[in-house]
C-alpha cells in the first residue's frame, strides 16, 4: 500500500512539473498584451468622472437646508449637470452650485435642469 501511494505521489509530482514547464513555455511564446492608450484615459475619466458624481451627491446629500436627495447629478467629462423634479428656491439653487463647483475635477457646472420656485 506504501509503494502505490509513493508511486502515486511521485506520478502526480512529475505530472505537475510538465504541465508547469508546458504552460511557462506556451507564455513565453506568446505576443505581450497591449492596451490603446486611449483605452485607458477613458477608463480614467470613467472613473474620474464616477468619483465627482459621488462626492457631488454625497455632499449635497450632507448640506443642511438642501434637499441633495431630490438632486440627480450626472458627470460627463467633468461636467457636473444637476436636475431635479421638484422645485427648490433659488438660495437651495445656488449654494448646490457652489457644492458642486468646489469638488476637485470639476470643470463646470450646469444647474439648467434644476426647478427654481
């Protein structure tokens, strides 16, 4: 029973080690992956863009006198667009303005789709 299960163990060990070295030598014959650089500046402007929305929103969200949950705030390329269904006063208009303006990335800022009473 001792010799089949060395025999086993040492089966399996060798079977590994070719796999191992047929894999190592299949990814080294292979071309490297390459990736558009325009590819990944827009990932970053995603990304950038996703984090000014959020931080938008979460501040107006925070803001005492400021109704940041009827806000919807939208990101494209830096340009934060505010809107909302139900009416604000001008005051509540401005100062979500001045929020989104302060974030760190924000190029503008368009408030056109905001109901002022």
């Amino acid at each position: 029973m001792k010799k089949f299960a060395i025999a086993a163990a040492t089966a399996t060990a060798l079977t590994l080690t070719m796999a191992n070295a047929a894999f190592a030598a299949q990814a080294t014959t292979q071309a490297p992956m390459t990736v558009a650089a325009g590819e990944v500046d827009k990932a970053k402007e995603a990304t950038s863009d996703t984090w000014i929305t959020t931080k938008v929103k979460s501040d107006l969200l925070t803001e005492k006198g400021i109704p940041g949950s009827d806000i919807k705030v939208e990101t494209n390329k830096g340009v934060v667009s505010l809107s909302s269904t139900v009416a604000i006063t001008d005051a509540q208009k401005e100062i979500a303005v001045a929020i989104a303006k302060k974030i760190k990335g924000v190029k503008a800022v368009s408030a056109d789709g905001l109901k002022a009473e």
